[in-house]
C-alpha cells in the first residue's frame, strides 16, 4: 500500500484563513502599535532631556516591566478561555472569564508594586550610576499607580477579541495617544500653568492614560453591543475560585515565559549600563524600534491564538494547522519589508530620537539596529508561533524553550561578546539575537509536531 501523502489546504482555505486572520489581527496590531506609540512618544520627549535622562528611563522601564510582563502574561490567558467559551456558545463562561482576569489583575498587582517603588535601590544594587537610579525612581513613582488599570484593559481586550471584536479597544487607543503626548509634554516641561515634573511628571501622564483607556474599555464592555448581552460586570463580586486556578494554570508560565523574554532584555541593559551611558541610550533607542516592530507580530499572535482555539474547538485538525502556518506566514512577511526599512533608515532613526548634538550614541544606535536586523524577523515568528501555541493551551514546554533560548542562549553570547571581546555594546546585540533565533525556531517545530499529532 502506497503511503499516504498529507493533502494541501484548498487555496480557498487558505484565503479565507488569510482573510479570517487580518479582519482579527489588523485591529490588533494597530492597537499594539498605538500603545507603543505612546511609549515612543515618552522616550522622544524625555530624549530631548540629554543620555542621562534617557538611560534613567531604559532603567526605570527595566524595573517597572519585570511586574507588569507577568501580570500580561496572566491576562493573556483570558483570550483563550473566553475564546473557548465562545466557540462553545456559552455566554455565561465568556463574562467569567473576564471577571476572574480583573480579579486576577487586582490580587497580583499590590504585590507587584513593591518593585517600581523600590526601584532606586534595586538599581544600586546591581551596580548602576546613583544618579541614573536616582532619576529612575522618579519616572517609577510616577509609573507605578498605571499599572493595574493597564492590565484590567488587557483583559478587556483578551474579552473583546475572543468574541471577535477587537475594534473597539483600537478606537480607544487611538484617541489615547494625543492624549498621552498632550499630558506628557505639560507634565515633563510645564505649560500653561503646570509646574515642570520632569521624569516624574512623564510617569504619571502614562497612569493617567492608562486609567482613562481602561474605563473607556470598561464602558464598552458593558453598555455597547454586541458586549452588552455578555453582562460582563454581573455579580462582578463573586470570586470564582475554579475558574481563577485554570487561569493560572494557563496563564502563569505566560507570565514566566515572557519574564524570561523580557528579562534578557532588561538584563542587556543592565549590562549596557555597566558598559556607558551612552551606550544604553542606544540601547534603549535600538529597543524601542524593536518593540515597535514587534508590535505588529504580537497582535497577529493574539489573532492567531483565537483562530487556533475557535479550530480546537471545532475539532478540525487541518484548520488549526492552516491557522498557524497562515498567521506565521504573516509576521515573516511584514517583518522582513520592516528590517529592510530599518537598515535603510537607521541613521535617520537615530536622529529622531537624540538630535544632532549625541554624534556618538547616534552613530552607536544605527550600528546596535544593524545588528538587530539579524533578529526581527526571528522575534516575529516566536511570537506568532507562541501565539498559536496558546491557542492549544501548549504553554509549559514553550516556558522550556525560552529557559534555554533566552538565558543559555541569548544571555551567555550576549556577557562573552559583550565584554571578553572588543565588540561591547554591539556583541550584547548579537547575544540577544541568537537566544531569539533559537526560541523561534523551537516554537515552530512544537507547533508542526502537536497539529502532525491531530491529524492521525
């Protein structure tokens, strides 16, 4: 008997996958790109303040996401269960998932504020300039109350695109970032009245914005259709203990995969700070246009997650495979015309950001962009690929994969190069491309071996 050969996806499955998968991952990733938009606006202005404000800030950021990455991660797991929940048609378990997110956010935020507020002393302790550590602890003060209200909208937004419609917290954004930068030019400069609150002042414009987004998420949840009909502040009181471990089952090595994703990078600046200060102004720098680039991949990983739970739900074997192999397509594509771009125009980024004056750092931040060409494309696929893994409620291996990636990996490259050999700041760059690149590839393979698993 001849052995049997895996058929190909009809081309008409596979558009209307392509479509399915932009109608969802378009809104998305606009989001994802207006919020760090605002963030960009933050480092633009705060930039103009000279390296030490900048390094002060790459700094804070450092402390401040180490709390809020995990309590991202755990949010993340309300797009599934609700997604789940929905493919299911049960109205009931779509509200819960929601309000075991909020309650979620709520328990885990007290104790992570400890961080943000203790910011100036971790800081010193792993060795970073008192006056840097010192600037950071004001950007911390500021930035800390924003932190539960930003993860509540995370949850809102898991809820809004599980029942496929994530138009609503895009249109929240949107208005948001004007808004963002109108706060944070009075507050960090002073105008009209408003004395100036320097790096403090640029923290505390963020938590007011991430207050308002997320009582305009709040508002559409509950008074617009088709959200409405889910009830979804009904008996918001009740804790719902079963429902809030399958939460954490799912979403807590989220959290502890992207602490390590993020701590490698937090790490990196760490290191830069040992290295100058210039040095982590471009760093910073480079970082921020590699989040921005990312953004648009992470988003087509949320859709991609919803997609792939709708097909598990469905029990159809050959639509999550097209699911994943389609959004994954999809980052690969956008990224690579991204990097080419970023190649093209690293000196002129560098300029936007720092100005004339810093030729050195500039020259510094175009070469640590360069570099990270060798990874952007990488770090779009890991996400896609750990976005469909999601979606097969496959996130206790993926946390092994970046364990090894990201810190056996990525962080003993990133301390040899950077500091056994003559590279410095540029060899801590290619460290961390090198962890991304093998957590990417790994992600890809689990993913062809679980849907080979489905098909037989």
């Amino acid at each position: 008997m001849a052995p049997r050969v895996a058929a190909r996806a009809p081309s008409h499955h596979l558009r209307a996958e392509l479509a399915e998968t932009l109608r969802l991952a378009v809104p998305m990733a606009l989001t994802q790109l207006g919020q760090i938009a605002m963030m960009t606006t933050d480092l633009a202005f705060i930039g103009r303040l000279g390296d030490e404000a900048v390094a002060a800030a790459a700094l804070a950021g450092t402390v401040y996401f180490v709390s809020f990455t995990f309590g991202m991660g755990l949010m993340s797991a309300v797009a599934p269960l609700a997604a789940q929940a929905f493919g299911a048609r049960d109205p009931r378990m779509v509200r819960r998932s929601l309000r075991v997110g909020l309650w979620a956010a709520l328990f885990i935020t007290l104790p992570l504020m400890v961080l943000p507020f203790r910011g100036e002393q971790i800081l010193l302790a792993l060795g970073q300039a008192p006056t840097a550590a010192q600037l950071a602890q004001q950007y911390l003060f500021g930035l800390a109350w924003g932190m539960l209200p930003a993860l509540w909208f995370i949850a809102i937004r898991g809820f809004m695109s599980a029942v496929n419609r994530p138009e609503p917290v895009l249109w929240i954004t949107l208005a948001a970032i004007p808004a963002n930068a109108l706060l944070v030019y009075f507050l960090l400069y002073g105008a009209f009245g408003v004395p100036p609150l320097g790096l403090f002042g640029a923290g505390l414009a963020t938590s007011i914005v991430n207050l308002a987004t997320f009582l305009a998420g709040l508002w559409f949840a509950y008074r617009r259709p088709p959200f409405r009909k889910y009830q979804v502040l009904g008996r918001v009181w009740r804790l719902d203990w079963p429902l809030m471990r399958q939460l954490v089952i799912v979403g807590a090595p989220i959290s502890v995969s992207f602490l390590l994703e993020y701590g490698l990078f937090g790490a990196a600046g760490l290191l830069m700070g040992l290295i100058s200060t210039a040095a982590l102004a471009a760093h910073q720098i480079a970082l921020q246009i590699a989040a921005i680039l990312f953004m648009v991949p992470f988003g087509i990983g949320m859709a991609a997650t919803v997609r792939v739970v709708h097909a598990v739900g469905r029990a159809d074997a050959p639509a999550v495979r097209r699911a994943g192999l389609v959004a994954t397509g999809l980052g690969i594509a956008f990224m690579s015309v991204m990097t080419l771009l970023v190649i093209l125009g690293r000196f002129a980024i560098a300029e936007i950001f720092l100005g004339e004056a810093a030729e050195a750092t500039a020259q510094l931040t175009a070469s640590l962009l360069l570099v990270g060409s060798t990874f952007f494309i990488a770090d779009g696929v890991q996400t896609v690929a750990a976005g469909a893994l999601r979606g097969m409620n496959d996130t206790r291996l993926p946390l092994v994969f970046a364990t090894i990636s990201y810190w056996l990996i990525g962080f003993t490259s990133a301390c040899l190069l950077g500091f056994l050999t003559t590279l410095g700041a540029v060899g801590i760059w290619i460290g961390l491309s090198a962890g991304t690149a093998a957590y990417a590839l790994l992600l890809i393979l689990r993913f062809r071996l679980l849907t080979s698993r489905l098909a037989v």
